[in-house]
C-alpha cells in the first residue's frame, strides 16, 4: 500500500512539472525586483505570496493541460502521468482544481490587482488549451503571454506597477519562450499532425520551424544589452545574460543544423537551463 501511495504522489509531483512551477513562483520574485529593489526587507509576506500565486496556478495550468493532451501524449510522450495510467483523468482535473483554489487565495490575499491579473491570466490559459492550441503559431503566442505574465504580476504584488525595465525583460521572454513554443512543434510533430494542430512544423515542416525558433530566440537576444546600455542594471547582469545568450545562439545553430525531432527535444528541454540564467541575470542585475 505504501509503495502504491509513494508512487501515486510521484505521479502528481511529475504532473505539475515542479521545475516550471519553480520557475514561474522565481520569476514573479523577479518582477517585484524590477518594480521596487527594497521588496526583500519591506514586502516579505507579499512576495511569498506572489511564489504562491505562481507556483500553483502553473502547477495547476499544467495538470489542465496534460488532461486535455492525454491523446496527444499517448503518441508524443506516453510515459507522461496520464497515457501511463498512473493518474487517471479525473484525478489530474481535481489535483488542478484544487492547485487553482489555492493559487487564486493567494492573489486575492495579495490585493485585488494581482487576483484580476492572475484571473485573466488563467483564462487564457484555459482558452489556449481548449482552442488556442489547435491554432498553432496563435497558441505558441498565448503560452508567452501566460509565462511573461509573473514579470508583470510581481510588480504589482508590490503595487509598483510595470516598469520600463520590466517591459524589456517581458519582450524578451515572450520573444525567447516563442521560441521554445515553435521548436516544442518540431518534438511534437507526429502527434500534432495526428491531431490536426496546426503548429509551424506540421504547416511548413521542421526546417521552416526551426529557422522561426531560430529568428526568435536571436530577436531576444538582440534585446538583452538594451537594460545594460540605458543604465537600468548593474554589472553582474552581464555574466549571467551573456550565459544565456551563448546558450540560444548554440541551441538555434543546432537546431538549423539538425531541425530533427529528437534534436529539437534536447534543445527544447535545455531551454530551461537558459531560461534559468536570464532569470538570475534580472534579479541580480536589479538588485546588485
């Protein structure tokens, strides 16, 4: 019985894909950074808060989306929580249900900008994953939206608003996370063409697809020196953004060298590492 419970809990906890849900609790400390760089001493219970909200609403968002894919995965990804048959469908709605209960406490908790953006946040996630996916590229622009979105949403957990700074960093994780979306097209080819998902890679094929995630990874790139040229960030800003950078310049080489499928998925789950850098590169080059 133990061993079926621990292996039940490892299914859920494989479910919300902790790593993103990490992430996207990180990055809403990071827009609060951007917003006021005296957050840490002044503002601890809302920024604990803001994690909160961002880590169980994406939690939750990737349950819902697992649920609605289990077809898809069934071919892409099979090993996944659900075409596994470790968590049954209902299971994985009630575990996500219940993660947006309490993400959604937590911003109302917060005050009641951070509930209508995490509310409207949350909609378009669920409209990407009942319509938007099937869309393609529109898809791949809605998941952008949902990862910029803590960026902004921590600036108002300490009610500082948008920055400029702020909306630099926001175009370019949209721009770079675009790019991820378009090269998670190229991994998922088989399935999404099965299924009718009009991604970049079923329309045009993977080269096409790849010189698109290339273009937009480079478009990113192309931003990170603006905050360093107008003053807006301090010196060890650089280090970890010139980490980040090398790394989607030699993932998008790779991937015009090679825009196969399991190429692109090691690109793809790579990404994050990059992702991770240019995380650390804001909140160190905002705070100092």
């Amino acid at each position: 019985m133990k061993v079926v419970l621990v292996g039940k809990a490892n299914a859920f906890v494989r479910l919300i894909r902790p790593v993103n849900c990490l992430m996207m609790g990180f990055a809403v400390i990071v827009g609060a950074a951007l917003a006021d760089r005296g957050i840490f001493v002044q503002q601890l219970q809302n920024l604990l808060l803001g994690f909160s909200t961002g880590f169980f609403l994406t939690g939750a968002t990737m349950a819902v989306n697992d649920y609605y894919d289990r077809e898809i995965d069934a071919i892409n990804e099979p090993k996944r929580p659900i075409p596994s048959g470790a968590i049954a469908p209902k299971e994985a709605l009630a575990f996500a249900f219940t993660l947006t209960v309490v993400g959604f406490l937590a911003a109302m908790t917060t005050n009641l900008e951070c509930l209508v953006l995490a509310a409207a946040s949350w909609a378009v996630f669920v409209l990407y994953t009942t319509k938007g996916k099937r869309t393609g590229f529109l898809g791949n622009l809605m998941v952008s939206i949902c990862i910029a979105v803590p960026f902004v949403y921590g600036g108002f957990v300490v009610e500082g608003g948008l920055t400029p700074i702020a909306g630099i960093f926001v175009a370019i994780v949209f721009l770079s996370n675009t790019g991820r979306e378009v090269t998670k097209g190229i991994v998922d080819l088989e399935g999404d063409r099965e299924k009718n998902i009009r991604t970049v890679a079923v329309l045009h094929g993977e080269k096409k697809a790849a010189v698109v995630a290339a273009a937009l990874h480079i478009f990113a790139v192309s931003l990170t020196p603006v905050p360093w040229f107008l003053g807006m960030v301090f010196f060890w800003y650089i280090p970890f953004v010139v980490l980040t950078d090398m790394g989607l310049i030699l993932a998008s080489s790779s991937l015009l060298l090679n825009p196969s499928g399991e190429n692109a998925k090691r690109i793809k789950n790579r990404g994050l590492v990059w992702f991770l850098s240019g995380l650390l590169a804001f909140i160190t080059g905002v705070i100092g």
